[in-house]
C-alpha cells in the first residue's frame, strides 16, 4: 500500500474554484453521453416506427456513434496536445450540442446515423479530453477522486437517460432524447469557454492520417460484416469483410510502430502499469457491454418487460455505482488501483454468476439483485483503473493517453456489443433476436428456452474475459503516485 504522510499544500481560492469549474464541466460530459446512451437504446422502437425504418438501420444508430468514438478518440486527444486540451473539449461540447440538434430534426433513418456520426466525433472530443483535463487539474494522488465523481456522473447520467428518456418517448416524442442535450451543451460550452484554464505546455506533432484511415476501415469493416452476418445469416461475402478488416487492424499495428507520430504511440506502452491497466480496461469493457445488453434482451424477451420496465430493473445498480465510484476513487488516492480494480472486477465477476440463475421463472428481486452487484463492481473498477492510467502517463501526452484508453475500452465495447447481437441470433431466429433488441417483439416457449441457453454461454465467456482483466489487474504493478516523476512511470519495472 502506499500513501501520503506530507500535508497537502494548501490551495488558493482561484485553484479550488479551478478544479470545481473542471469536475463540473466534466462530469456534464459524462452526464450528457450517459444520458444519450441509455435514452437512445429505450428511444429506438418509436424511432423505427416513426421515421419507417428498418431494424437492421436502427442498431446502426447506436454502432455508427460507437464507432467514430473508437476511431477518433486518439486522434483528437493528440489535438488536445497540439491545440490545447481545454479548446478541444470545448469544440466537443460545441459539436455534440449542435448535432444533437440536428438529430432531433431528422426525418428518416439515414438523416439520424449520419447526425450521429458527427455527434460521435463531438463525442470523441469530450471523451478524449476529459480525463487530460482532470489530470492537468488534479495533482496524480487525487486523480482517484476526480475519476470518483466522473463515475456520479455516468451513474447519475444513466439513471436520467433511463427515466427521462422513458418519460419523453411514453408521453412526448423521441426527439426530446436529444433536443435534452441543447441547452446543456450550451450552458457547458459557455462555463468552459469562459472558466477552464489551459494547463498544459503545447506539443508539436503531426496528425497521422495513414492510422486513421487503417484502423476507422478496419474496425468498420468487421462490424459491417458481424452486423451482416447477424441481419442475414452467413455468406462467404460478410465472412471476407470480416477477414479484411482483420488485416487493416494488422496492417495498422504495423504501420504505427514505423510512423515518427503514431495514433497509437507504442512507446506510450512501455510503462507496465499504464499498459496493464489500458488492457485490463479493453477486457472489462468486452465483457461488459455484451451482458448488459443481453440481460436487456432476456428481460424484453423471454420475460415480456418493456424497455422501459427492463430499464428501470437496472437503475438500483446505477445508484450503487454512483456510491461507490467516488469511494473507490478516494481510496485508489491512498492505496493504490491494484488492490480497488481488482475487487471491482472479482465483484463483478459475482453478478455474472447471478445473472447465470436467470430462467423463465427467475424473481424480480434476483434480477435487481444481479444489477446492483454488478453496476457496483463495475463503477468499483473504473476510477481507480483510470486514474492509475494517468497517473503513470507522461504530462505532455496526457490528451493521447486518455484517448488511447478510451479507445481501448470503445473497441471492447463495440466487439461486445457485435457479440451480443451475434450470440442472441445464433440461440434464435435473426429476426426475432433484431425485434427483441429494439423491444419490438418478445418470445416464449422453445425460442425463450433457446435463448437462455445462448444467452449463459455467452455470461460464461464474459467471466472468462473478467478473468482476464482480473490477471491484468494484479501484475500491473504499483503506482508512485506521490514520489517525485510519479506521472511519467511507476517505481521500476520489478513486480510487487
């Protein structure tokens, strides 16, 4: 364990209202995008319906916002280097506020993937700056607790999106999902503009546009495949997209390490905590997002909830994980995230094992239960996780750095989430396994039975990746948060 005995120095009134304005500002990002997330995912039977799409376009809302987040993140937390983190996350704010806009304006499905696409590259501009502003304010042995109050925020965020978004498409319309965001993203935007301060020296580097490309066709090509695959069943056609975007991902990996200013700086990746816990982040993020949206499936399908009803099941979970973020944030300040994460995960690792009981007959209480151990296992995670990244970061590359993580964890969560899809339309038929995801459609009887089958297989892969993240965890290392150079390394490279 390792903490602090020095007193801490003691700030000025302009430092505290600092780091006030940037947990705030921040924690409006986090809210905004939690918001977006969970409204949009109850929003899309109504969208369907409303702009005559089809099924196949209507998943396409929520992977074409995932998918430039994943893509851009990097690239746009080194303009926060080059431009200055704090004018980066500002333009964030300013982008998401007006696609969100625009999205509520759409009148057909491929009006509203194209505003989310752009609202993913807004998106894209907060996620990657957030955390290098949180580590430009924050001294590295209070990162844990600045990374605490971010998980209120996704928690609070979450419960909003839930409940608000529930209420705006029940009794109002869809569009309201998104007109939300207006007049906070302009409120946000205003406050940062005029408030947050840039700490960070400027670095001089060029963009990589040859990565971007790579790694944007890459990771589109095999979801674009799996999505295929998944809509219509198998063919060799889907099953060579697949394959190509394998070998741009190869292809990309190869050009980084040869390029003078990579997307993905390798040399980052020397440090053994900072590289742990980026990996440790993806495997989490792989085993989460699909079991969160097959828990959803199997309360929408074989047992008949609405998406709203399924939704409200989760929301105890997200008041826990509000709880208990800042908690482990605080803690990971003092003890370090080895320890924090490692719980957070094993926690995890035991809701997983309540939603394995889950049946035809399983009572409301398990399934809350199942919610609230894995939501507080999950938010257990995340804050020390995150700050141990930063914490081990070099100061200059703070904005790629945090863009690196988050891309880590949006590749997780988009293989995920094509697992899921992928798994649901294997134990049933492709059209049901659509219908169900939407919440247009439910089943019984032999396809309930199938379902949940498929449904535990995919449950005990996700313990196996946790396992993963678990091993990460512990070999990471411990991280010198308090000794001098502690954001450019960690004490050696020798195990603890």
């Amino acid at each position: 364990m390792f903490h602090s005995t020095e007193p801490r120095p003691q700030l000025s009134r302009e430092e505290k209202v600092n780091r006030i304005v940037a947990v705030a500002v921040v924690m409006t990002g986090v809210t905004m995008s939690a918001i977006d997330t969970t409204a949009v995912v109850l929003g899309l039977p109504v969208m369907k319906n409303d702009l005559h799409s089809d099924l196949i376009s209507m998943v396409w809302v929520i992977m074409a916002y995932l998918l430039v987040t994943t893509i851009a993140t990097t690239q746009v937390g080194r303009l926060g280097d080059i431009f200055g983190r704090v004018r980066m996350y500002n333009l964030g704010f300013a982008l998401f506020t007006v696609f969100s806009l625009l999205c509520g304006f759409s009148q057909n499905g491929s009006e509203l993937i194209l505003f989310r696409v752009f609202q993913g590259l807004g998106g894209a501009f907060i996620f990657a700056n957030s955390g290098a502003i949180l580590a430009d304010t924050f001294p590295p042995q209070e990162r844990g607790k600045a990374f605490g109050y971010n998980g209120i925020g996704w928690s609070l965020g979450a419960i909003l999106g839930i409940l608000v978004g529930g209420a705006f498409v029940t009794f109002f319309t869809w569009r309201y999902i998104f007109f939300i965001n207006v007049p906070i993203g302009i409120v946000a935007t205003l406050i940062g503009y005029y408030m947050l301060k840039e700490k960070s020296p400027r670095v001089k580097e060029k963009l990589d546009y040859a990565g971007l490309v790579l790694l944007g066709a890459g990771l589109f090509a095999v979801l674009y495949g799996t999505s295929n695959i998944t809509g219509s069943g198998w063919d060799y056609t889907f099953g060579l997209e697949i394959l190509i975007g394998f070998l741009l991902i190869i292809s990309f990996v190869f050009v980084e390490s040869r390029v003078d200013h990579p997307l993905l700086d390798l040399s980052i990746l020397r440090s053994r905590i900072l590289t742990a816990s980026i990996f440790a982040a993806f495997f989490q993020s792989l085993a989460t997002f699909a079991v969160l949206f097959l828990i959803i499936m199997y309360l929408q399908g074989p047992r008949g909830f609405t998406p709203w009803s399924s939704s409200i099941l989760l929301v105890p979970g997200y008041i826990l994980g509000g709880v208990v973020a800042p908690l482990s944030g605080r803690l990971s300040d003092r003890f370090g995230a080895r320890v924090l994460s490692t719980m957070g995960l094993s926690v995890q690792i035991i809701g997983v094992l309540i939603y394995l009981t889950f049946g035809l007959s399983t009572s409301i209480f398990v399934v809350v239960l199942g919610a609230v151990v894995y939501g507080s296992g999950n938010s257990a995670f995340f804050a020390p996780n995150n700050s141990a990244v930063m914490a081990s970061a070099p100061p200059k590359a703070y904005g790629v750095t945090n863009g690196l993580l988050r891309t880590m964890a949006n590749v997780g969560m988009l293989s995920s989430f094509a697992i899921a899809l992928l798994i649901a339309s294997v134990s049933i038929p492709r059209a049901a396994a659509f219908q169900i995801f939407v919440g247009v459609g439910k089943i019984s009887g032999t396809l309930s039975q199938a379902y949940i089958r498929g449904m535990h297989t995919a449950l005990v892969v996700s313990i196996a990746l946790l396992l993963i993240a678990i091993v990460l965890s512990v070999l990471r290392g411990k991280e010198a948060r308090n000794a001098p150079g502690a954001a450019r390394g960690m004490l050696g490279s020798k195990a603890n």
